[in-house]
C-alpha cells in the first residue's frame, strides 16, 4: 500500500505500523494517471487481487483513472484467496489497449500472482531455479517459478504492443513494489517488509521506451519509487505536478540518496547515499553502516 502510493502520487509515505490506504484513503495529492487524464488519455488500474484490500477501493476512487477494475472483472478461476492469475490481468489490458488502439492511454496495472503462495499457474510445470544457498530452498523456487511465468506474460504485452504498431508511440514501466527475502543472504529474513537490507528493498526498474532507447542503457541513478512519477512524466514530455515530492532519475540534478522505513516488530530506518546505506534500529538502539560497493550483501557493519 505504501508502495501504491508512493508511485502513483510521489509522496514519501507517513511513518506509520498500519496501511497507509487504509489510515488516509483520502489523502490529498496529484495522482499520475490524473496527469495524463487531464491531456485526454484513456486510463485504466487493473488488477487480478482484490481492491478491498486496506480500502484500496476508496482510495482509487477520483485519483484520474476512467477504469478501475480487480479479479471480479476478469473471467478466470481465482486461483488463491488474493485473487486470479497475472495472466488474466495481462489478458485485461490487452483487450483495454485493443479498444480504442488510436487513442493515447495510461494503464496501470498491479500483478498479484508473485505475492505467497507463490501459487504456479495451472498446467504450468515446475522447474528447478534456485542457485543461492537459502534456507527455503522450496518457497523461492515456487516464487521464482511464479515469478518467470509473469515475465512470459510481459514479453506477450512487448509483443502485441509491437504487432498492432504502438512500439514507437509506447512507454512500458516494470517495477517492483518491494523486494522478497528468503533467509539469504541474512538469515531468519523472510517474505517481505521486515527489514531494510537490499533483498527487501532493492527492487528493478526497466523501462521499456523503444522511440528513445533504441538499445540497452544501464543508469546509475540512486532512488526510489518516490522518483517514479516524475520520471515517466519527462520521459513523456510532459511537466510534473506541482506537489509531487520525487524527482526524475534522469534529471542530472537528481540526488543519489533513497529513504527507507520497516514497521513490523522493529520500527527501523535507513538511507542510502551513492555507495553508504545507514540503517537505524529505534526500538533497540542499533546502527549499522554498509559499503555496498565493496560489501553489496550487507555482512559487514
């Protein structure tokens, strides 16, 4: 949910042990489908879980998206209790783009399958993908599983978007909205939101823009998905909204420093300027310092 807002509206979120969605689903600021709304895009926010999850269903609701819609919207079979597989959302936005394929559009779209259980579509085999020594060998080979089958189902997005001659007119972001940890490299960390070492909060960032990046191009820039928004707005060419907290990454002015938090049953901080990532334990008192060029596993404090 922080995650959710912090993309869409470019707003830190507020330190807080609850769902920020669920505390503030009124909480005021410019959302970045409204952006492109305003400049007569279509727009769209699907999903294959459930939008009643931490009120997400209010919170959406005015923030420029002319469609919003969850696994109840989409003919699949749920899957597990979070909702149908990624493949149906993908299925979605490909019947949304085919709709009205000359018209500008804005579609976010929030993938759920890779969430535990990690649950493998139906009739897909598992393969052996595990190469770290963790301690739930099982687990991630399930999410990694999971995890490869969504990625089939992006390249079929690529794909499609290129058949019907959108490509050179086309931006696609992948972003992930938190990291997954499986008890390597630090032990006893597990799923997500526990801690702030890179596994939890490390999260990729590709964008898809074939008209200005004809070929691969690596960026060094530090930040988080705060800088989101901003970024897709210059790449767009259009201007950023006024209150939006982030800064675009390939800004040459754009600070290398990222901000972090966990409320769980610690309550830490962290910041991570160019190479050095602090992190502050507040309920124990504890400070830790990385070098992660040098040391990108955080094993020595």
């Amino acid at each position: 949910s922080n995650a959710l807002v912090s993309i869409l509206l470019s707003l830190y979120p507020r330190l807080d042990f609850r769902e920020i969605t669920d505390v503030y689903p009124h909480l005021p600021g410019t959302s970045l489908a409204t952006v492109f709304q305003q400049r007569g895009y279509r727009t769209s926010f699907t999903t294959p879980s459930d939008l009643s999850w931490a009120d997400w269903t209010t919170f959406l609701d005015g923030r420029g998206f002319g469609e919003i819609s969850d696994y109840r919207a989409l003919p699949c079979t749920p899957l597990t209790s979070w909702g149908v597989e990624d493949r149906c959302m993908f299925d979605g936005i490909l019947s949304f783009i085919a709709r009205e394929p000359a018209r500008p559009f804005f579609i976010m779209g929030w993938t759920q399958q890779t969430h535990h259980p990690y649950e493998p579509a139906p009739g897909v085999p598992l393969i052996e993908l595990v190469r770290e020594p963790v301690e739930d060998r099982y687990e991630l080979n399930r999410y990694l599983n999971v995890l490869r089958e969504t990625d089939r189902h992006l390249g079929r997005l690529f794909e499609s978007i290129r058949r019907a001659g959108l490509d050179q007119r086309t931006m696609v972001v992948v972003v992930g909205d938190h990291g997954q940890a499986f008890g390597y490299p630090h032990e006893g960390s597990y799923t997500q939101g526990r801690t702030i070492y890179e596994e939890d909060v490390h999260v990729p960032l590709i964008v898809w823009h074939p008209r200005r990046y004809e070929t691969g191009v690596r960026s060094n820039a530090i930040g988080g998905l705060v800088d989101l928004a901003p970024t897709i707005t210059e790449l767009a060419g259009l201007p950023p909204a006024a209150d939006w907290q982030g800064r675009s990454l390939i800004d040459g002015r754009h600070f290398p420093r990222a901000y972090f938090y966990v409320a769980e049953d610690h309550f830490r901080l962290g910041v991570r300027q160019d190479r050095w990532k602090y992190i502050y334990d507040l309920r124990e008192g504890v400070e830790e310092l990385y070098d992660l060029e040098r040391d990108p596993d955080e094993q020595n404090n």
